[in-house]
C-alpha cells in the first residue's frame, strides 16, 4: 500500500509503499477515507515530541470503511463506517480501568508509537472504533477524532460550566471546536485571540468576541472588555510560551487555565499572580474514550459544525503534505487540513 512517512527528523516526509497490514483476531482493517494533519505531526517530525521507531506514518485523526474483520470481531463488519480514537489501549490497567486510558500502561499513539493514517489502510483493535453515522463526513469525523475530542477534554478539565467567560488562545483546528463547544455548553462570552484576521472573522461569525492579538495587548483588551475581571476559563491552543503567559494573566480570581498546546520551551508565572488570586493551570493530556459518543451525538445533531473546521484537503502525497507542516510551523495554515487518500 502507499504511505507517507518520517524517515528521519527534521528532514521531509517521503513517499513509501509498503505492506498492507493484516488485522489481528481482535482487530479490523479500515480502508482510510480521511485523515487529518495535526500539529502534533509536525511536533514529531521537528522531534519537538519523540515518535516511537523510524520510519513511521503520522497521523492520529483518522476516519475510514472496514474492509476485513478478524475472527474474533462480531460487532463489526466490512463497509461499516467508522472513526478511530488514536490511543491503543489494553482496557485492563489501572488508569483504563478508572476511565483515564490516556495514561494506559501498555498505551501507544497511533501516528507517533506505530503507523498511522498517513496511508491507504490501517489495522487497529475495535476497542477504539466508533460506528460513525451516515451524516457525518469521513473529513469531519477525522478531524473530530483529536480537534473536536481534546478541547471537549480541556473544557472538561478546566470545571468550564455554564454562565462562564472564556478566552481561546489559537484558533486551528481545536479553537474553532473549543468555540462551538464553549456556546453549546452555555458560555457567557467567548473570547477569541489570533493574529489571523480570516480566522478572527470566521471566530465572530460564530458567535464569539474576536481578539486581534498582531495589533493588541490581548491581556489588556480582554481586561477592558470585561471591566478589569478577567476569565472564568482560558484555553492555550498554541504551544507558545507567550501566549501561556497571556492565558495565566487573562484570569479572573479562581481562573482555570487548560495547557493543550505543547512546546519545549518554558514560561515563567509570578506566584503572586496566581496566588493572590488563586488560579489555577491545568494540564490537559488527549481526550477519553468515554467523550467520544458525546461528540458524535453533538455532530448528528449538527451542533458542533465541523465544516468550519476542514477547509482544506490534499492527496496522499509527500509534498503535499510536507507544504501543509510548512504552514503549520509558522501558524499560516488552513483551520485544518484533512488527506484523502
């Protein structure tokens, strides 16, 4: 079969064939319709974040067609249409057994532990796949898998409940799912903060107060606009130490900061800053199995409108591909970008 894969990092990915994988007892075969491109991808192409053996296919965002079950499988069948949750997990360890699989002893990442949707096909065990309806695009649920999924996490984590403010550093992929998500949970007001006009438009079509941070302090219009209080809630989507700067200031007294966006570098926090006022950060890891129906109601329901989220697709092709991890390296990319192979 064909894939893309990291041969070496901080080089390129390349185009490869090779061998169709064969489902295991447990496992079935999907035929990839769809799999998204993740900056978590270009993290591990950068070596920002370690992949588990060269070379590899990226991508965890993945959605598809069963083509063959294994023996063992009764609750699937070839043609059903289905969208993957990317962690491996064993089901039976401590952390699986307490609903918190993100952290399974045997866990691994699909797209950064073993190959991913970077390819025609993908063999993975059914604990991890979801029936997808008739409603809801290959593309769509793709993107659901790890956009949609990890920012209904972090509102999670962060206690976000209804009648709150929130302010959403970043909008790709995961602020524009964080957005629809906030409003449908029952936020006050949301703000949204990017340096990208096009995507601060789209942000305040959709509802939310947008915060052009290229030509303001966000921190201090955040202030202004909400008389010197600041937010219930932040959300860091980026992986910038200045903007997880920002998101630490923008709080209200007793703020939550969720920390999505990943980077090597550090930030520093004034104590008095979050002591004085008792914030808190919070750092929020993947998303859970149990989120996973929730968003696929959501999307049936057409209350989480993920159209406003793909806006771009490529072939299942290297330079395609490498071009989208070019923008995405320096924040110009689409809100995401989805490969049909």
């Amino acid at each position: 079969m064909k894939t893309v894969q990291l041969i070496e990092i901080n080089q390129d990915l390349e185009n490869r064939e090779i061998l169709t994988p064969k489902p295991k007892d447990d496992e079935v075969l999907i035929r990839i319709k769809a799999a998204g491109i993740c900056h978590s991808d270009v993290h591990y192409r950068d070596g920002v974040s370690s992949v588990g053996c060269l070379p590899i296919s990226l991508g965890h965002e993945i959605a598809g067609e069963i083509e063959k079950v294994g023996k063992n499988v009764d609750d699937f069948q070839k043609g059903d249409r289905v969208c993957l949750n990317y962690m491996i997990t064993c089901g039976k360890c401590k952390y699986c057994t307490q609903g918190t699989e993100q952290f399974c002893i045997q866990g691994k990442m699909i797209g950064k532990d073993i190959d991913g949707g970077y390819a025609e096909y993908i063999a993975v065990p059914t604990r991890g796949v979801f029936k997808l309806p008739e409603s809801i695009s290959f593309e769509h649920a793709s993107v659901m898998m790890c956009s949609s999924a990890t920012s209904l996490h972090a509102l999670r984590k962060t206690r976000f409940k209804s009648g709150e403010t929130i302010a959403i550093f970043g909008l790709g992929g995961l602020g524009i799912s964080a957005l629809q998500l906030a409003k449908e949970l029952g936020a006050r007001e949301i703000y949204a903060v990017d340096i990208d006009s096009k995507k601060l438009v789209s942000a305040e079509e959709m509802g939310s107060i947008p915060i052009d941070a290229k030509n303001n302090d966000p921190v201090e219009k955040i202030m202004e606009l909400t008389d010197g209080e600041g937010v219930n809630v932040a959300l860091e989507l980026i992986g910038l130490s200045l903007t997880m700067d920002q998101g630490v200031r923008s709080l209200a007294r007793f703020g939550r900061l969720g920390l999505v966006g990943i980077t090597a570098n550090t930030f520093d926090i004034s104590s008095y800053e979050v002591i004085c006022r008792e914030k808190e950060i919070i750092g929020v890891s993947d998303h859970l199995l149990s989120e996973l129906p929730f968003l696929l109601d959501l999307a049936e329901q057409g209350k989480l409108d993920l159209s406003k989220i793909v806006t771009n697709e490529v072939p299942l092709d290297a330079e395609a591909i490498n071009d989208v991890q070019r923008q995405l390296r320096v924040f110009k990319a689409h809100f995401r970008t989805v490969i049909k192979p």
